[in-house]
C-alpha cells in the first residue's frame, strides 16, 4: 500500500487532492507515477468506489503499466479502478451505438486510393500522389480533425481536398477511424442527454496523465465526463510537450485555470533521476521558451560528470566515437549493461551509421519505433532493384515480390495492367516486346546490369529513375547508403551484408544498447544518453523551425537530455552526407550564448 511518508510535500499534496479540479505540473523525473498510484490509494481511503474512478494515459503500454503498478502497490482491492487510453474509453461509449459500423485501424490503403487518380473505378482519386506523401497526408487530416476543423476549414486547400474525399469514402463505407470515435462521443453527449447522464454518472473523480499531449477532441471529451462534480486531477509537464505535429495542445496546462477558475495547481519540481550537470543544462536549454508554466527543476541526486560534447568528422566516425565511449565506461564501470545505455536522434533515417557500426563491432543494440533502414519505404525499392539485377548476373529467377517492387516505383513507371500481367502470367511475359512498359523495363535492366559494382549501379539507376534518389532537405539515407556501398565490390557481398544486418536487428536480446527516436524515448531513463547529430538543421530539425516550430524542437531536445540518469553526451560532427553542417544553437546557449530568436 503506498504510503503518504513517500512522498515529498509537493507530490503529498497533490496525492491528498481528494475533490474539485485539479492541475499537477511534473517535472521530468519527479515521481509522478508514485503521486498517481498514491491518489488512487487516498480516493478509496475517502470511500470513492474503486470502480467510479478513471485514469487516463495516452498509449496502450502507459495504460497497463498502470494497471500493473495500482493493482500492485494497492492490491485486489483496486482492480475495479478503470485504466484507458481516451480513445479506447471513446471505443467503449461510441462502438455499441453504431453496430453496422466499423472501426479501421490502419488507413493507409485509404489514402492511397484517395491520392490516386480519379478515374471510372476510383472516383475518390484527387491525383495528388506526386504532390503529397501519404504520411503527410495522414498526419495533416489527422491534426485537422483532432484541432476540430473541417475540411473548409483547412488552410491548405490540397489538405482540404483530401480530408473531403478521404470523409466522403468511409461515409459510404460505414467505416470509423480512431479520431471519428472522439467526434462521435463528443457528439452524442451534446446531443443525447440520456447518453451524456450514463457516462457522467459512471466516474465521479477523473485522473489525466500526459495532459501536455492532449488535443482539442480529448480536452471536450474529458470536460463532458466530468460533469457535474468536476473532480478532474491532471497531471502533465509542458516543458514535455512533443506532439504539436499531432495536434496536442500543451497551452491547455497554462489556461487550465481559465477554464476552472477555483482550479488549484501543484508544482513538482524535484527530480530524482538524472544527476545535477544534466538537470543544469536542461534547464538553461529550456529556459530558451518564453511561454510556459515557470518552474526550475531541482535535482535531489548531486555531483556527477559534467555533460559532454563528442565531436567528430561524420556520422559514421560519430557512431565510431560513440561505441568507443561506451566501451571504455563498460571497462571503467563493470556494473554497467549494454542496456544502460541509448543513442538517441532526431529521425529515424539517422540510426543507420550507428547500426552499420555497431554491425561491425558486435555490439548488441535494439531499434525500437522504427523501421530498419534497408526496410524503408525509401530504401526497400532499391534494394530490390539491386535483388532483380543479382538474380540475373547469378542466371537465377528474382523473386517475384522484389520484381513487381521494382515495376511498382517509381510510381506511374508502369501502368498498373502491366503489373497485374506480370503477376497472374509470370516473369516469362516481359519478353514481350510489343509491351511498352515492358519493352522499357527490360531495356533498363540491360543498362543497370552494366554495372561493374553497387556504387556505379547506385549511379545508374540514379540516371534511369531519378525520383527513386530524391532526397529532402535534412534527409541523411542516400548519402548513408552510399557510404556504405563503396565498402563492397559486388551486388551479392551487400545484399548478403544487409541480410545480416536486418537479421541482427531483428533477433530479441535482453541486454543491449538502445536505438531510438527522441519522440519514442519519452518516459523512459537510460544510466548514459548520447544525442546524435546536435548540429543545426537535425537539433532544431530545420523544417520544424521553417514552420514555426521552434519552440517545440526545443522542449524535444530538453526531453532527449532528460533521459539520462548518469552521464550525457552531445555528439557533434562537421559533416553530414556530403554537407559540412554547424554545432546547434543549443550547445551556444549551454556555453553561455542567447536566446531563441
């Protein structure tokens, strides 16, 4: 049973909140898991029945952590008390009133056919493939309809455009995302008093973990449930707020007493995971943003190593310095695992040295949230291409998955119908020279198996598809893949490296080092933390800041230094590709520079 004793007087506080609305604003590292597990214990020790209370977190994985930890440190007693994601209590109130609908859970294949062309078949085509990558287009009808806009709405017309037809199409199909289950809920409590009273009168006290990354949907959602006792405790660290590109809504924490004047807010600012150089550094970093809630973070764990920079010539002599520094302190430090330390970046486009390096010197590692490189949307096409040609060169059949990927991109290549032909008559078809597609094809597998190794076939295929080896601004993978490529002499030593090396990513080990985006390590804490690429236009990510957005690229940065207990390393090198790149603004500030501009 957790004790109140545990607790400092801020959390204490907190936890003894028993009525009225509430805001708790933790800081990183501030034992906020403890305070909320602590409350529920207080909320039933006031006789509030277990099962009228709702904790709310923000991904399934946080939702049965928790369920875990209260029914541990509570006991039998609290397992009635009601842990969700909003959107799967929004499934609950929503799905049983809609029995001929159905919820789709990926929605890529939709927006492919709404990107397509319109044509007699597709007349949801907007043919706006080449104008808008699908991510792109998922994520920005996403945001507009978690910010409650309608496609009129929507500043960007094209955006507009596709929400429409992307509307339109599961209309008529009958079909929910996971959004049109918080449109709905909120509509049939505005609509439906009957509705409204059950759900109101099912939890009296309402508990919001995250509260920093909830978005307008949610923010109504939970409002109405809380009616009309308004017992809602939030919890949440603006400081932490990461997800604007989603459409969360960190300001919510800041304007909460505006919504419930006679709010009362609780501060945490004592941290006791990461050591005091860390939490003085973050602090200065976000110090950067003016407008947020004022707190300093205090650590409660003195001393310690100071934060350090690793400079370097590129990335991969980075990723080199990296697994050296993680070597000597394995020698220095004996206690320590693999597992106790992370590599964290910007995009995940930038694990890709890291990985090759640690290939190469039989460093266990885990990528989490996140693709392989050579199993990337943008990669996979090529290594394909690569595949068909080694095939050949070997007199072998390719396999028929990495043929038709290659007929497939770059997109519009060849028409559809041929595809199809290839796939129900097989591969014997392509010798149909009467066939323009196929006549085409074939005339450039000839060019490519002219390649005398992987760099001169990368350059070729360049010349052939040019849109295969576009590359973004900001974007890392060509230059990455390159670098590698030069290291083999033929088609079939890479292909056999890249088998080893997704096969290496992908076999479970307990013990390793962690691979990941800033954005998937948040709420988690590693003994050692190195930021990668701490350089301008990867830390803050140049269209981020392009867009407005600096503000959050700082509080990203603040969160991927707060992940370290012990010791923190910024990683900088000169170039990166081909392009000679500048330590971030960051590291000025941290030696004393200005202010965000």
């Amino acid at each position: 049973m957790p004790k109140l004793e545990d607790l400092n007087d801020a959390q204490r506080e907190a936890a003894t909140q028993i009525d009225g609305p509430v805001v708790v604003v933790a800081g990183a590292g501030s034992g906020k898991t403890s305070m909320l597990v602590t409350r529920v214990s207080e909320l039933m020790k006031a006789r509030i029945p277990a099962n009228r209370i709702l904790c709310c977190t923000f991904t399934k994985k946080a939702t049965q952590e928790m369920r875990e930890r209260i029914e541990r440190d509570i006991g039998e007693q609290a397992k009635p008390v009601v842990v969700s994601t909003i959107h799967g209590l929004a499934n609950k109130m929503v799905m049983p009133r809609l029995k001929d609908w159905k919820l789709v859970t990926r929605t890529e294949w939709i927006f492919e056919i709404i990107l397509g062309n319109k044509t007699a078949v597709n007349r949801f085509g907007t043919g706006l493939s080449k104008e808008i990558e699908l991510e792109t287009a998922q994520l920005e009808v996403a945001k507009a309809k978690n910010s409650k806009l309608r496609p009129s709405d929507c500043r960007d017309p094209m955006i507009g455009m596709i929400y429409a037809s992307y509307e339109k199409f599961k209309q008529l199909r009958k079909m929910l995302d996971f959004d049109d289950l918080l449109i709905k809920a909120n509509e049939f409590m505005v609509k439906d008093e009957q509705f409204a009273r059950r759900f109101q009168s099912r939890f009296t006290h309402i508990m919001v973990d995250e509260f920093q990354d909830v978005n307008l949907l949610q923010w109504d959602l939970i409002q109405k449930l809380s009616l009309p006792e308004r017992n809602l405790f939030v919890v949440g660290d603006d400081f932490q707020s990461i997800y604007g590109f989603r459409g969360a809504r960190p300001e919510l924490i800041l304007e909460f007493v505006r919504y419930y004047p006679d709010a009362k807010t609780i501060i945490l600012e004592r941290n006791y995971r990461s050591k005091e150089p860390v939490i003085h550094a973050s602090n200065k970093v976000i110090a950067l943003n003016s407008r947020q809630v004022k707190k300093r973070i205090i650590a409660t764990r003195r001393g310690g190593d100071p934060v350090r920079t690793l400079n370097a010539y590129d990335e991969f002599e980075q990723a080199s310095r990296v697994v050296e520094t993680i070597a000597s302190l394995r020698v220095a430090f004996p206690e320590l695992k693999w597992s106790d330390f992370a590599v964290l970046f910007r995009t995940n486009q930038e694990a890709m040295s890291f990985e090759e390096i640690m290939v190469e010197r039989d460093v266990p590692y885990n990528i989490s949230d996140s693709t392989h490189f050579y199993e990337n949307s943008r990669i996979k096409p090529i290594i394909s291409y690569m595949k068909v040609v080694d095939a050949l060169i070997r007199d072998e059949l390719p396999e028929m998955d990495d043929l038709i990927l290659t007929m497939k991109y770059p997109k519009g290549y060849i028409r559809k119908s041929s595809v199809e032909r290839v796939q129900i008559e097989g591969m014997a078809v392509l010798e149909d020279t009467t066939n323009q597609d196929f006549d085409q094809y074939m005339t450039n597998l000839t060019k490519l198996l002219g390649a005398t190794d992987p760099t001169s076939f990368i350059q070729i295929l360049g010349d052939i598809h040019s849109d295969l080896l576009r590359v973004k601004e900001g974007e890392t993978w060509l230059n990455a893949l390159r670098r590698v490529l030069s290291k083999h002499q033929t088609l079939s030593s890479f292909l056999k490296h890249v088998d080893y090396s997704i096969e290496q990513s992908k076999e479970p080990k307990d013990d390793a080092v962690r691979l990941m985006s800033i954005h998937g390590s948040k709420g988690l804490e590693f003994r050692t933390v190195f930021i990668a690429n701490v350089v301008e236009g990867h830390i803050p990510y140049q269209r981020s800041v392009d867009e407005g957005h600096l503000d959050e690229e700082t509080r990203l940065f603040y969160v991927a230094m707060t992940r370290a207990m012990d010791r923190l390393y910024l990683c900088v090198p000169k170039i990166i590709g081909e392009q000679p790149v500048v330590p971030s603004r960051y590291l000025d500030e941290l030696r004393g520079g200005k202010k965000n501009e």
